[in-house]
C-alpha cells in the first residue's frame, strides 16, 4: 500500500553543505536563500498577490525589481506556484528560497493583518439568535460571505489549522467578541479572535462551502467541505448549532496528507503488540477498539488493516466518514440521508463475499447484531465502541440488548486506548514529580537505576510553548477465553472480567501503560492523570 504523499515544503530541510556563496549571498540548489528574519515585504508587491493564493500555495511576494517579482517559496518544487502567480499577475516572477516554517508565519502574520485592516463595516448581528419571525436577507449574507477579506479568513483559519496539525477548529461567538480555537494534541487553545461583525459572514462562507442553507440560522446543520491546502488534500466535517450569541461552527479535520501509521508506529509494547497481532491473525470473530472520541481508535483500526492486508483476502468497510483511503480495500461512507446507515450498509457488506469487515462504529443493537452474526459465519469483524476500559466492551454489547451468548461466541478480543501529550523532545529537561504525585501511579525509587527518568518540556517554539509535542498512545490488551466466555454468560460485572484478565493473563491496564510511558520519560504524570482512571495497579 502506498502512503499518501507529504508536503514538500514540510520536508524541505537544508544542511549546512548545501549552501554555496553567491554574488547576492548565499544560494541553495540554484536559488537565492532569504532569511525572513526582519524582512518586511514592500506594499507594492503585497497588493499585486490575491491573498487567498498565497494562503494556499504558500508563495511570499517580497519586492519588485525593475518588472520582476520577487516571491519567496519554501522548497524548490514549489517553483511551479511562483511561476502561476507570475501567470495570474501577466508578469515576470523570480523564485527566492526560505525556510518554510519562518515563510508560512509571515505569510500567515502580513495577510490577517490585511484581512482585518480591509474588514468593511458589517453590523453586529446582535446578541441574540434570530427568532423564528427574524427576516433574513440571503443577499445580503451570500454577499457577506462573498467578499474577499471573509474567503481569505476562512482560507486562513484552515491553511493554519492544518498547519497546526489541530483535529477541531470551533468558532464560537459570545457577546461582544468572536473567537476561533483549535483542539491540537487533544487540547484545545485560544487561535486569534476577529472582529464579532465578521462572525455572521464567516459562517455564511462555512455554510457554502458545506453546502448548507445559508439563510437557516435557526436550526442545526451539518455539512461538509473538501479542501486542497498546501498540496493536501483535507476533508471537513462541519457542525452548526445556534446559541444565544450567534451561530456556533465546529469542523473536524481529516487531514489526507497524513500519512497511515503501521501497528508498530502506534506505540504498544512489545508484549501487548505481540497479543495483538495474534488476536487479529484470527479466522472470524469480532474484535473492538474502545475508548472515547479522539483516542485513536480509527488509527488502531487502519494500522490493523494495513497488517492483514494481502493479495488474497477481500477487505471491506463501512465508516462515516472515510478517513484515509487505503489501496486493495473497498470503502463505503455512510450517507444516512438516503438511508445508507452503518447497519444497511453492513447488511450488503455481507453479502460482497468479503473475509474482513470494518464497521466504524458499533452505535445500536441492529448494527451490534448484524457484525456478531457475520462473525459467526466466518468472517473477521472490526469495529469500535465508547466504553471506559476494555472489559466495558462485554457488558456494553450486553446493554445494547445482545444476548450474552452471542456476545461470547463471537468477541475475540479488545483493546482500550487513551492518547497522551509526548514531552517535546526540543526543550525536554528533567523533572523532580512531588512524592504524592508518584504514588499516584505506584512509582517507587526501586522503578530505576541512576538518573530519575522523569522529563518536562519547559516550552519553546515548536511545541507553541506548551511542553508537549505529538501524543503517545496508551493500550489495554484484553484478550477472551474460555472462563471469560463464561463470565459473559453470566453477565458478570466488567470489573470482575477485568480483575480475572489482570491476574491470569497479566493484561496491563492503561494506567499500568500509562506508568511505564512516565518511566520512560515520554509524557508527565499529570498527563496519565489526565486521560486514566484512577485504579489500583
């Protein structure tokens, strides 16, 4: 299978041997190198680019030098942007080479500050949700939403999210202000807060893009929007509620840039990734990934995919939406508006003489029902479901109203898994945790030789001064045998199936696996604290 390709400005990194003297400074592989660093680009050449194709193929117009311009990209292979600018502006266009992330914050920095100073002078749309006899002039708002500092915002808030690698970007409106937040490493953090008379025309635009109603400001929609930003090919799944203060907009990020992990780029230990591969080598059976939205059960899920994956096997899914498209596997997106829901379409599936299915999430009794009995007829089912630990997954299925022998028959295995912040590697420095904060999660002086292994990202540029950088996956392996398939008959409680999987299969909880990534010094006790459970280990 190949993995979709990165972004080359992402990639672009000069070492030192490649930069050779020139008559105008140095040069790498051709091109003029600039450092950014206190540039201030002329106005005159500002004004000539569209500030919604800089955003988009990154390209910096720095000065005009007799009839040429000069743009500055971030990586030789985007020379073709700065020739289609130079093809746009009927001009000349000379290409200058800079380092990509300082590029992408100037041009990110000089177009807001365009963006905000070109705002015309809309009205507030108040401090209230329109009432259900509030005319709503649709001319006015598809006009609003038209205007070139409001597409150049919108294109901004995206080109940075995914810059940011942030998964949600919320626009929320209060009373007297409008603010836009990114959820990035599960967290979320405060962006930029344009002015609140922009508010109602960003969300008209929203509402385009995602093909919705833009004159309905009183009910819910859902919407959804395909982008190319940098190259990359995003999805956007967009929500729209009303509140007392204005619309509220929340959009999911599927960025298909990133590129699939593997299962040994997910973080298990050698011996629960062991169990793993084994539970998932099965013939049939049923095997869940759980835990609440935003852990990474769908990555889980792809990677498992990814490792059965052959020339001889039919794999199918059924997902809403489609995160990533895989070769040799057939996807199908859920469309419940023309009544293509996880359980119709899994009832087709079957049919589609597959040997693997997926199913993205188990969210009722029929859907429940319909990929244990495939499991029963010899297929390898997989799927996913929000339940606290591992073992919640029996009772879960058993809540649903599934009978318990069925859930026993077919439920082979199941994995819990939390995502916590990594230490940022570039500013990690070691920590001294309080006594109590150890004991939190078991931590003795006998748990290491030497050193304390405990580390502390004190903050720096590349974690956006937060002290974490990326996530680190937490697993809880829980495997079904036969005392379990009769603790499940019984009905017995999650926490008794859990304590029999501790003591005789030794499964280390996500607490336990949690304790050992402290140990290791990859993230903080505050941030197990965080996303576990408190239990004994």
């Amino acid at each position: 299978m190949t993995a979709p390709l990165r972004n080359p400005q992402d990639e672009f990194r000069p070492s030192a041997d490649e930069f050779q003297a020139g008559p105008d400074g140095p040069r790498v592989g051709g091109f003029e190198w600039v450092d950014l660093e206190g540039v201030r680009p002329s106005e005159a050449a500002l004004r000539l680019a569209p500030g919604d194709f800089a955003l988009k193929r990154q390209v910096l117009p720095i000065e005009i030098d007799g009839n040429t311009l000069v743009v500055a990209i971030g990586a030789p292979e985007s020379l073709a942007a700065a020739d289609d600018l130079g093809v746009l502006l009927q001009m000349p266009t000379r290409a200058v080479l800079a380092a990509p992330a300082p590029l992408r914050q100037k041009i990110e920095d000089i177009f807001l500050e365009r963006i905000l100073a070109d705002l015309p002078a809309h009205r507030d749309e108040g401090a209230r949700v329109p009432e259900a006899d509030d005319a709503t002039d649709l001319a006015d708002l598809q006009k609003m939403a038209g205007e070139t500092a409001v597409v150049q915002m919108v294109n901004l808030i995206f080109a940075q999210a995914v810059r940011d690698g942030a998964s949600d970007v919320h626009i929320e409106p209060y009373e007297r202000q409008m603010k836009v937040r990114y959820r990035v490493d599960g967290m979320l953090r405060d962006v930029m807060g344009p002015p609140k008379r922009m508010h109602a025309a960003v969300v008209s635009r929203l509402k385009i893009l995602g093909e919705m109603n833009i004159a309905e400001r009183r009910l819910p929609q859902d919407g959804r929007i395909k982008l190319v930003i940098a190259g990359r090919s995003v999805d956007v799944r967009v929500s729209i509620v009303p509140t007392v203060f204005g619309e509220r907009a929340v959009m999911r990020i599927l960025d298909k840039g990133t590129a699939m992990l593997g299962l040994e780029e997910l973080g298990m230990r050698p011996d629960t990734l062991a169990r793993f591969r084994r539970t998932i080598r099965a013939p049939h059976g049923v095997i869940l990934a759980t835990g609440p939205t935003g852990s990474g059960k769908s990555t889980t899920l792809y990677a498992s995919l990814q490792e059965i994956w052959s020339p001889t096997t039919n794999i199918l899914t059924i997902e809403d939406p489609v995160e990533y498209q895989v070769a040799g596997i057939g996807q199908i997106p859920v469309r419940p508006q023309i009544g293509l829901t996880f359980a119709s379409g899994l009832r087709s599936i079957v049919r589609q003489d597959p040997d693997v299915i997926m199913v993205g999430e188990i969210r009722d009794y029929e859907t429940a029902e319909i990929a244990i009995q495939a499991a029963l007829t010899g297929h390898l089912v997989f799927s996913t479901l929000h339940t606290n630990d591992a073992a919640g997954a029996v009772t879960r299925l058993l809540d649903m109203g599934v009978e318990p022998y069925l859930v026993a028959s077919s439920l082979i295995g199941a994995v819990a898994q939390r995502l916590v912040r990594r230490v940022c590697p570039a500013c990690a420095e070691p920590d001294a945790p309080e006594s109590e904060a150890l004991e939190s999660l078991g931590i003795t002086g006998a748990d290491w030789a030497g050193e304390p292994p405990f580390r502390r990202g004190r903050g720096c540029d590349k974690c956006l001064h937060t002290g974490y950088r990326g996530r680190v996956g937490l697993y809880e392996m829980f495997t079904v045998d036969e005392p379990l398939r009769r603790l499940t008959v019984a009905r017995a409680a999650s926490s008794e199936m859990k304590d029999y999987a501790v003591r005789e299969h030794g499964m280390r909880t996500l607490l336990g696996d949690g304790r050992l990534a402290v140990l290791a010094g990859r993230t903080t006790i505050e941030e197990v604290a965080r996303v576990c459970a408190r239990e004994s280990i």
